[in-house]
C-alpha cells in the first residue's frame, strides 16, 4: 500500500500544473518548476519584459528554460509502474468493519460510509439507499470522472483570467507613467507659481496608484490561491481515482465537501479616476481653460426666497426688506433668503463668475440637488460648498488655504470638477487663488447664492464661451 500511495503521489507531481496531463518534453525554469515545452511557450507568448512562473508567479529573466530529460524517462518508468501497480491493487483484500469484525462489502449513498451486512440491520441506516461496494465504486468513479473536466476547464480558466490579471498591472503602471509624465510637463511653465499644488496632485496619484495597485494585488493573490486550491483538489481526485474502491469510496465525501466550497474570487476591475490640478488662472494656457469650462449661468427664480429679487435677465439677484409676491413653488427656499442656480451638475468641471460686494454678508457656491429648502441655516449646512464674506472678512469652513481676512475681491471665479471632488474660489481680479474645497460628490449639485439683509445685489458675469 506504501508503494502504490507513494506511486499516486509521484504521478500526481508529474503533472503539468498548465495542461495537468503528464509532462510531455519537460522543462525546468529558473524558480524550479517543471512544465511541458509547449505550455510554457503558450503561456509566455505574449510576453516581452516580464515572463513570470505561472505557479510561484517569479519573474524569470528573458523567458530562459532548459530541457529535464531526465524527468521525462523517469515519467515513462513511473507510467509503467503504473499497470502492474493497478493490477495487484484488484487482488488486495479489503478490511474489516471495526464494530463487527466482518467484510465490509457494502456502501450507504446518504451517508457515503462503507457497511458491513450487519451494519445494514433495523434501525442502523434504514431506508437509506444501500449498495454492494463494486457497484457504489463503478457509480461514485463515473460521477468523478465527470468532476475532473469542468475542474480542468476552471483551473485553464483561471490561469488564464491571472495572467489577464497581471498583463492589467503592467498596464495600470504604464498609464500611471503617462499621467506623471503629464503632470510633470504641465507644472515645469509653472514651477515657480505651483509648487504647492504640483505636490498635491503627486501625492494624490501616489495614492491611487498604491490604492489600485494594491487592490490589483491582493486579487492577483487570491487568483493565485484558488488556482492552488483548484490544483490541489485536482491531484486529490486523480490520487483517489488510484486508490482501491473501499479507500476510494471512504474517501470520496471528503472530495465532495472540498469541492463545493470552492468559489472563484471576483475579477477587480480597475478604473482610475480623472486627475487634474488646481491652477491659478493668470497664465495664458489656463485662461483658455476658464473660455473652454465657463458656462452661460442664469438663476432659478422658482428657488429664490420671497426677499429675494431676481432681475429680469437671471443675472442678478437683490434683497429687499418686503416680501414678493410669488409662487408657492416646492423648490422655493423660505427659511434662508438662497436662491439657485438654474443649472444640475453631475458630471465634468464648470466655471463661472460672480460680481459680490464688499458688505456683509452674501454666500456662493455649491450645494446638492437634493437639499430641503425649508432647512434652517447654519454655518456649515450639510450638503452645501460655500464662501462667505461676514464677521469683516472671508470664511469657508472645510476649505484649504483658510482665506485671508484682509483679502478683497470685488469677481469672484468658482471652478468645479467634479468627477475629481473639487471645488475653487479665485479672486479674479487679482488672478490668484484664494482656496479649495476637497471631497467626493456622488449626487447632483447645483450653484448656491445667499444674501444677508445688508449685501450688495450677486451677479453672474457675462459668460464667454459655453461648455458643450
């Protein structure tokens, strides 16, 4: 029995872990490993820098291996072994039952335990489907042989979805190269003006590189695990497929347990999100940019609170000590004296202008589709974005830099991207960036505009361009 499990063993070893049939002109890479010549060819096809082991994933340097004749005629002997082996298998006896003493020559399909003829007497397995061992055996060895297909399909699979894995690792590194090479051609007009923000930007494609990249990982590992498992698994079926029917049959439910815990990892899909830098908007190159995203804004006077006027244009809005007469409209803000802007942001960056004033107090920005006009004011509503000129100077709670106190801006320019979570107040006639709010926006936003009973009229400047 030692010499055929020992045998069993060795067959199993011989296998391919890319075709799983015996190696056929084997070869050995530099990790050690051995293959059939024409698996590893196919498997590193493909391949030009990197061809790793597709076992122990090492980077074997410029695809070399060598021929293991010796590996092969000892495959040829282990093979003829293997006939006289299975033929003194058939004339082993089998055991006896431990309780009873006697043959164990039957088998319980519920149970999946081999029996003796006393096992089987009232009320020990009763109404169970009992079988004699030859025909349990020629059963069970049909339904396995029909389990080593689909796993050998499952294991080509998976193979072939890591090595996918790992070809979009090479490729999220090369397009992560072709971004920090962007960001590096872009900042080098203005290194003097944007060391700050040439930083920030690094470090945030630092991180989603190291993000992406270790997620990728992980996945790349738990690929390579389930192809160890389902490998494992297969070598178990194909030792039990040599073993004789009591030990085969004593096994078996083992197999099935194993089996049908096995499930295949889900595939990472990676997606980088858009990256782009905060400039300041006196160089040429970033004025075409304020033309490209500046869009044609009006006010939603359905929105505006009754002690606020909206000129006849949309353009500007003013309070007034007497409430309008308006409509009830739903959207209409009556808590705070707000009024929106007549345009939903959901996706891709926008820029726009606002005239304001230098008395107390007026507010703009953003804010999200979704929030309640009858929400009482505070001074960081949820769900809102916003600047605000009270208490002698500017305030933006959330926002980096903190804005100076002394500064004055008569146009004030606000530029959102949204799919990179940014939105930016700038000093337009100064042309300098005053701060910048960070975050992630998952719902529709729309421009936000709050007056206080001493503000001068808000109003949106003439657009140049409209974005498309």
């Amino acid at each position: 029995m030692a010499v055929t499990a020992a045998l069993a063993r060795f067959q199993a070893e011989s296998k391919c872990p890319i075709c799983l049939e015996d190696l056929k002109d084997p070869v050995t890479i530099e990790c050690g490993h051995n293959f059939c010549r024409a698996c590893i060819q196919q498997s590193w096809e493909n391949l030009q820098e990197m061809f790793p082991c597709p076992v122990c994933r090492h980077l074997n340097e410029e695809g070399h291996y060598r021929s293991n004749l010796q590996l092969g005629r000892m495959i040829k002997i282990a093979q003829q072994l293997h006939v006289g082996s299975s033929k003194r298998k058939r004339l082993e006896e089998s055991p006896l039952c431990e309780k009873h003493n006697q043959a164990l020559t039957l088998f319980c399909e519920k149970d999946l335990e081999l029996l003796c003829p006393v096992c089987v007497r009232p009320p020990n397995h009763n109404r169970h489907t009992v079988r004699p061992i030859a025909q349990a055996a020629s059963t069970h060895r049909e339904k396995l042989f029909s389990y080593i297909q689909p796993l050998k399909q499952q294991l080509e699979h998976a193979r072939k979805l890591l090595q996918t894995q790992h070809k979009k690792h090479l490729e999220l590194q090369e397009i992560l190269e072709n971004q920090r090479k962007q960001f590096a051609s872009e900042f080098e007009h203005l290194k003097r003006y944007l060391e700050q923000e040439q930083q920030a930007a690094l470090s945030r494609l630092e991180e989603e590189e190291k993000e992406l990249g270790q997620k990728l990982q992980e996945n790349i590992e738990a690929f390579t695990n389930y192809g160890s498992r389902l490998r494992s698994l297969l070598h178990k079926g194909e030792e039990q497929m040599l073993l004789p029917e009591v030990e085969f049959l004593a096994e078996v439910k083992h197999f099935h347990r194993n089996l049908d815990s096995e499930v295949s990892p889900p595939i990472f899909s990676s997606h980088l999100r858009p990256l782009a830098c905060t400039f300041s908007p006196q160089y040429s190159a970033l004025q075409k940019l304020i033309r490209k995203f500046k869009v044609d804004l009006v006010l939603d006077p359905e929105t505006a609170h009754p002690n606020l006027i909206v000129s006849k244009d949309k353009k500007c809005v003013s309070f007034s000590k007497k409430k309008q007469q308006v409509s009830n409209s739903p959207r209409r803000f009556k808590a705070n004296t707000v009024v929106l802007g007549a345009l939903e942001i959901g996706s891709g960056r926008h820029f726009w202008e606002v005239q304001v004033g230098d008395k107390a107090e007026w507010g703009i920005g953003v804010c999200k589709a979704s929030m309640s006009p009858k929400a009482k004011q505070t001074s960081s509503p949820q769900g809102c974005w916003r600047m605000l000129l009270q208490n002698g100077g500017y305030e933006a709670p959330g926002a980096v830099p903190k804005p100076l106190i002394d500064v004055v801006a008569r146009r004030i320019g606000i530029f959102l991207d949204y799919e990179l979570g940014e939105l930016s107040f700038y000093n337009m006639p100064e042309k300098s960036h005053i701060c910048t709010f960070r975050g992630t926006f998952t719902e529709p936003l729309m421009p936000y505009f709050y007056m206080g009973p001493t503000s001068e009229p808000l109003s949106i400047t003439a657009a140049a361009g409209c974005l498309q």
